[in-house]
C-alpha cells in the first residue's frame, strides 16, 4: 500500500512512518519545517520527506495519514477530501495498522505516562515476551519510542489529546486496550479541554472499551479515578497503592522496599510518583507472568529510565543538572518532592519555564505558587510565546514570583526570558560556595537552548 503523512516531521509520526515501511508499506511524507533529529532519521530510514505541503503530493497515495497539528486549509487536506481518498489520524493509523490481534496494554492519566510504558515494555522485553511499543519519548539508553514487537502484547502509551481536526475525540479511544492502566487523573489541556469533567467523558469511554476478560489497574490515591470507576462493572479493576499489604512496594521516609522481604531497593528512579509507576507496571507484568516475579523486579532495579525525565545532564562533587519535563503544578511539587527525598543534604534551585498549552494559562495560577514548596530558590520564565493566549488568560508570571516567595518563603526571580536565568544564577551561585547544589530543570520544550551554557556555569562553580 502506498501511504502518504501529512506532517510527517513530529516525532511520533516520524515513528510510525518507519514501523509502516518495516510492515511492507510504500511510505513517503512532508511537513512544512523539517529539523533534525527526525529529518536526519527520515532520511536514515529512506523515507525521503518532502519539504512543504502541495496538493500533487498525495495525488498516487492509497491511504493519508494526517497529523494532529494539520488543520483545514492545507494543500493536501483539502486534496485529501476533494478526491475521496481514504485517510486516517495517527491514532487511527496505530490501531488499524499495529494492534489488530494484539493485547494492548494502554498507559494513560495525566502524570508518568511515558515512563510507565517505557518500563512496561522493559520488563516485558526481560522476560522475554517481545511486545510492541509505541510513546513519546526516548529512553535513557537511547532505545527508541517504538518497537513493531513479536509477542502479543503491545504496550502503548494512551494520549488523552484529540486525535486530529476531523477527530476531536482522545488518541486513546482507538488502542483497543486489554489492560488499561490509569495513574491519575487531574485538569489538564485546556486548550482543548473546557474543565475537568469533559475530560472524564474520555476516560468513561476508555474504560468501556476494556473487555471483561482484560483489567484495568488504577491508583487508588486519585479521587478522579475513584469518581469515574464506582459505577463502573464491565470490567476487573484493580487498584494500586503504595505501602499497603497487598502492594509491591513500600516507600516510607525515601527508602524504597520490597513490602514482603523488606529488602531495601535501589533503582534508577526517585520519587513516591515514579514508584506509584513502577507499582502499576510491575502489576501488569505479574499478571501476565505471575512466576516471574524476581526476574521482573530485577529488571525494573536496571531500568535506564527515560530521557527528559529524572535526567541527569552534569555532576560533579557538590553540583548536579537535572532535567525534566515537569510542567503541571502536580507533576513539578513531586518532581521537587522526589529530590529533596533523594538527595536531603542538597540545596534545591527550581528553573521553570510555563511553555505547554496550559501552563501558560492562568487556570493554575494559584496551584503553581504551592508547588515550588521545597525548593530553596526558583527561577521562574515569561510564558512562552506571549502572542498564543490572550492577557486575559495569561499566567501572571511577575504575580507568580510574589506569591511563590509569600507561599515558600524563600526567593524567586523572575526571568524575562530563558537566558535571563543564566545572569540570576551566575550572581546567585557565588552565595552557596561550596554548598551541595542541585538545579532542577523543568519544562515540556528547548527551555531555550540554555543546557550547555547552564552546566559551564555549573563546572565553573567549582573551580572557583
């Protein structure tokens, strides 16, 4: 089959280009700005992408594939519908294409998505199952976010974004899950979301596609979970917990333990939120392979992790970069939350940059003073891109800054922008000689291109 991406040049569309042409298929694409790392990869994998959108494009293709940032008006869209051709969403595309005759185990809910699934996959691939994977992300060891897999599981991660401008329903609704799990549920994308109960409306949908001979497994410490699960009975449902006796896991004052040996656990992963994690992807796999509970518990303590997430960038004696891709107010208090437990004789610099659709949305101006509690500085961006939300719903970054200090009492600094940051830290530094230092890193994009300059600054600190 010949098939044509419209927007071709994201990175999960890039992904999926090259799992169809590893299925057999013609397959060949554009997008109107290709940049490295996916137009080097695209030409790698011999997909030869076109660069901008003109109607002859598709002219030959037996099937479209259309992005979710392409909108009506593009040349091939409209040549799409004109013509009558068949097309499909990405999401679409995944469940027709790579999930028929599978098990899917979906991960969504609005936190550590990507790493449960990168680590769902990892212990399956241990014990030697060889599921498919399809998330947005890459792992630490480098290990793409995609593998067309031999078994019969397919581990995926379940996106509650709308799926494409003829399809306004989630990425999830088309992955046909036999196991779903569900690691919180929280107000998020309000961009396309109008509060938290239209995107409960999704998640009531994911639930009744699970089967009655499938499972679904959620944390019990989500009232939102909770709320959208007590009526529902077409399906087991199992909850996780940390601590409590029937878990896996116990965490208590930092320390990570096997609930039943006792025996204490050191893994790559820090933070009660990714142990939460790790409880849920360690329960699916036990519930696939209930007699290898070692070798899986082995495989979660050599668990690279996964890059942007918890990422380490520099370390040295007393300094250490962290990078991660925090930005709801949830996700950034136990992403300062998990180092302080980690790493409790290290002063804490948080630098924030409000960059995705609803962080730079005042919806959680309030909710982002509180969750800097624990740091001992921050460092907080305009919102980036000021023109794409009104004055109106804009975050108030300078009222930010304020409440910040009133809620931690300790100081914050407002940045203009992301290189702002680097002449803050440079008169700030000086105040800490020969303090142990972490800087925590958080947001969803580029943070501007400031790392390299950032661990200079850093190794610079301790020669001086």
């Amino acid at each position: 089959m010949k098939i044509f991406l419209v927007g071709i040049g994201g990175i999960a569309m890039g992904n999926l280009a090259f799992m169809l042409k590893e299925q057999g298929h013609q397959v060949s694409g554009s997008d109107q700005n290709l940049y490295p790392p996916m137009s080097d990869k695209l030409i790698e994998w011999g997909l030869s992408p076109k660069s901008g959108y003109m109607a002859e494009n598709v002219a030959d293709a037996d099937l479209v594939i259309i992005g979710n940032a392409i909108s009506r008006g593009n040349p091939e869209v409209e040549a799409v519908l004109n013509s009558g051709k068949e097309y499909m969403s990405m999401a679409q595309a995944i469940g027709h294409f790579f999930l028929k005759g599978k098990k899917p185990i979906v991960i969504a809910g609005t936190h550590g998505k990507t790493t449960t699934t990168f680590l769902t996959h990892y212990l399956l691939s241990e014990i030697g199952l060889e599921p498919g994977l399809f998330v947005g992300g890459i792992r630490a060891d480098g290990f793409p976010g995609f593998a067309i897999g031999k078994g019969e599981y397919f581990v995926i991660e379940g996106d509650e974004y709308d799926s494409a401008f003829f399809d306004k329903s989630s990425k999830f609704l088309h992955y046909r899950p036999h196991y779903l799990v569900l690691n919180a549920l929280d107000f998020d994308h309000a961009d396309i979301f109008s509060d938290l109960e239209a995107i409960k409306v999704m998640f009531r949908r994911l639930l009744n596609l699970v089967p009655n001979h499938g499972k679904i497994f959620s944390w019990k410490g989500s009232k939102n979970l909770n709320s959208i699960l007590e009526t529902f009975k077409h399906a087991p449902v199992e909850y996780f917990e940390l601590g409590e006796k029937s878990s896996i896991f116990n965490f208590k004052k930092g320390i990570l333990s096997d609930i039943k040996s006792k025996k204490v656990l050191k893994p790559t992963l820090i933070g009660a939120h990714n142990y939460r994690n790790a409880e849920a992807a360690v329960r699916v796999c036990l519930q696939i392979a209930p007699n290898k509970k070692e070798e899986i518990l082995n495989a979660f303590l050599r668990f690279p992790g996964v890059k942007r997430r918890q990422e380490i960038l520099f370390k040295s004696e007393n300094s250490i970069l962290v990078e991660d891709f925090a930005h709801h107010p949830v996700a950034i208090y136990e992403t300062i939350k998990a180092h302080k437990e980690a790493y409790p004789d290290y002063k804490i610099f948080s630098l924030f940059e409000p960059r995705s659709a609803t962080s730079h949305r005042n919806v959680f101006q309030d909710d982002f003073a509180k969750c800097f509690k624990g740091s001992d500085s921050t460092f907080i961006t305009e919102v980036f891109q000021l023109n794409k939300v009104s004055s109106k719903n804009r975050l108030n970054v300078k009222r930010l800054i304020r409440d910040v200090e009133s809620k931690t009492n300790k100081p914050a600094f407002y940045c203009k922008e992301p290189k702002d940051i680097l002449a803050k830290l440079a008169k700030e530094l000086p105040k800490l000689k020969n303090k142990k230092l972490i800087i925590l890193a958080m947001s969803n994009g580029a943070f501007g291109g400031i790392y390299p300059e950032l661990k200079k600054l850093i190794s610079e600190r301790e020669t001086k």
